[in-house]
C-alpha cells in the first residue's frame, strides 16, 4: 500500500513499500569472521515508562539493550559498547555508562561474544571538565579503566572533552595517554573522534592542524605500541585514514570509524586495509555480516556490491549535525523490531526532523534491512499519522 511521504522541500511524494526482506537478512550465523575484526558500536534502548527529564538519569531498558546485543553477536560482529552511539555524552551518564559495560561484559562472557568498551572521563561533568587539572583527567580515565577492566572487556580510550578543555598542548595529551598505557592491563583501542561528532573535540592532540594532531597520535602510539591493539579514527577523511594507517607500527590495526566511506577503506587496497568499528554498523548488522563473510572468500568485488549500495542511507544518517545520527539508528532499530517503541534517552527522539526520518525509512526499506517490511510500514505509518500525515 501506497505510503506519502514528507519531504525535505515541504511537499509529500508517494512511495511504494518493498514486500521481502533481502535473503541475507535471513541467515544467521555467529561465526568470527576471518579476514576482518568488525565491531558495532551499539545503541541503548530506552525505558519509555520511566518518569525523566532530558538533562536527568538516564534510564534504559536493559532487557531490549541486551537483546540488540544478543542480535549482533548472532551474526558474527563484535559490540564496541558505550561509545558514542550510546549517547555517551548525550543523554547516557556515566553511572549508567557503567553498568552497561558490566551488564553487557557478562552477556557477552554468557555468549561467547567480542566486546570493547569504551573508557572515558565524562563522570567529571561540564563545569568541572573546564575546570579540571591534568590530575582529574587521568582519576577520571583511571576510574572508568578499572570498570571495563575488572568486567572483563576490551578497553577503547575515547577521546575526552575534559581533556581538550584542559590540555595547553601536545605534551599534556603524550603525558595522559602515556600514564594510561603504561597501566594497562591489556592493549587497547584509541579512538580518535573528530569535531564533526563533538564539536567540543576541535583540536585534540594538541593541534586544529590535523597534520600536527596525526603526528602526536602517532607518537603516543610508537611510545607504546604493546599496548595498542588498534585505532579507530573517525575523522569522516578516507584519504587521511588511508594515510595514517600505513604509519602504524607493525601490528597496530586500523579500525575505521568512517561512516562515509567504510566499504572502500575495508576493501583495502595492495598496502593494507582497514578492521571496522562503525555505528552505521548498527541498523546494517546482519547485511555488514553478510559482506564481510564474503570478503572473507577474497571476493572483494562481491562484498562491494552488498555494501555500496548502504552508503546512500549511511551519509544520510551521519549528515551534519553528525552527532545527531543516534536518532536514525535507533529509529531504524524500531522499524526493525528490534524495540518496541522510539524512545530514546535523553529525549533525543526529537533531534532529527520529519522529513529526514521518512527518507531514513526509505533508503532502508530500499536496501531490504528489515527483517520483516510490513511491521515497518505500519510502524512509518502511524509515525505519519502522529505528525498528522495522511499516510
């Protein structure tokens, strides 16, 4: 049945829904995969019975959280846990951030999932990440350390909003980073989040010359490189990504985080290629699975023909405010049946219009990621109907 669709220049369009799923949706298996390490950082689901306010507790319905975990380890993806596409910073606070990585550290344990979580500085609220000393920065990440540590999960060291509100340069970022390094249990993951996903990180490492950053980067991770499994960059830059990977240490990985241009930098080229750690990899789960199984055979010309095509729907969901790209996945996670409600925490349901949310629907639809399309038309339907569209 014929859906109208809302778009960006005011006017409705008509859009017939697809009526199959694609056949890879259908297969699951939980496998590792054997060319590739490919996690997705996942999204929290929120309980839309709990009495909250925006800047309040964050309160999550653990059961439907878990579940979409359970989900993506079905399919062979590792989960990159209370990253940025949990709202870490956006509606997710840290006591909650916690018992995430411990509840979700134990699912995995009970599952024989892949889980890294992320280690950051963000107990240390707004007013105090400007008032910090280098000294609360290290208590902070030293804090969270020892929560993803002591559950068992891989560490990624975010970037942190204290830390580029405090630091008079490179030296305070080698000296941090170096201090966490050193006590580390395990190799980590750095993560290198760009402006574009928090604009308060406008020129970490010391430098807003993305030259001279990738240069203190860099040395942070030859000071250590035992303690470095892997970077992920997110820097929206595949050039530079292609760059900056072929300067890594023998043994170092790159785990992209490009949003924009994932399936070209994990095709690689013939002096390497990039491991994957990407939200996109959220609503695109099972066919992400799907493709790299097939780049696993060495048909990288197949595994492009599955996964170039999300690129449309990827750059849609990530466009500028990019920060605000939590609010399509987890509406994609709705439409899916993956929950049952578009609730977010934090109330961040809001932040992305209309229009944007019907042409999310229907790249998707397009593409076949919902496991079952006509739930999904009721679901876009009755969101329609909520706006006072006339589906």
């Amino acid at each position: 049945m014929t859906l109208h669709l809302p778009g960006a220049d005011g006017t409705l369009r008509a859009y017939e829904p697809r009526t199959e799923p694609l056949p890879a949706l259908r297969a699951t298996s939980g496998s590792a995969f054997s060319s590739r390490t490919v996690f997705s950082a996942a999204h929290v689901v929120a309980d839309p019975y709990a009495d909250t306010t925006p800047d309040g507790p964050a309160a999550v319905d653990w059961d439907a959280t878990l579940a979409f975990r359970r989900h993506l380890w079905s399919h062979g993806l590792g989960v990159a846990e209370a990253m940025d596409t949990a709202q870490r910073g956006m509606g997710l606070d840290w006591p909650t951030a916690a018992e995430l990585i411990r509840r979700s550290a134990a699912e995995a344990r009970a599952t024989g999932g892949r889980i890294a979580c992320g280690v950051g500085t963000d107990q240390l609220t707004a007013t105090a990440a400007t008032t910090a000393t280098l000294a609360d920065v290290r208590s902070a990440y030293e804090e969270q350390l020892a929560v993803v540590e002591e559950s068992g999960a891989q560490a990624i060291l975010m970037a942190s909003r204290a830390l580029a509100a405090t630091a008079q340069g490179p030296d305070d970022y080698l000296e941090v980073y170096g201090h966490l390094l050193r006590q580390a249990a395990e190799p980590v993951i750095l993560h290198w989040l760009g402006p574009m996903f928090d604009p308060v990180l406008e020129g970490y490492w010391g430098s807003s010359d993305l030259d001279a950053a990738t240069d203190t980067f860099l040395e942070v991770i030859a000071a250590h490189p035992d303690k470095v499994d892997g970077i992920k960059v997110s820097l929206l830059d595949a050039q530079r990504e292609i760059d900056l990977r072929r300067r890594l240490p023998r043994g170092v990985r790159c785990y992209t985080g490009d949003d924009f241009n994932y399936p070209e930098l994990i095709a690689g080229d013939e002096q390497g290629f990039s491991h994957a750690l990407l939200g996109i990899f959220d609503p695109l789960g099972p066919l992400a699975a799907e493709a790299v199984r097939v780049l696993d055979t060495g048909d990288t010309d197949g595994f492009r023909a599955l996964l170039d095509p999300t690129v449309e729907l990827s750059r849609h969901l990530f466009r500028a405010p990019t920060r605000y790209y939590k609010t399509g996945v987890v509406f994609l996670a709705w439409l899916a049946g993956h929950q049952s409600h578009f609730t977010m925490v934090g109330g961040l349901q809001s932040a992305r219009s209309l229009p944007h949310l019907a042409r999310a629907y229907e790249l998707a639809d397009g593409l076949g990621l919902f496991p079952d399309p006509k739930p999904a038309e009721e679901r876009m339907r009755n969101l329609l109907a909520l706006y006072g569209v006339n589906a």
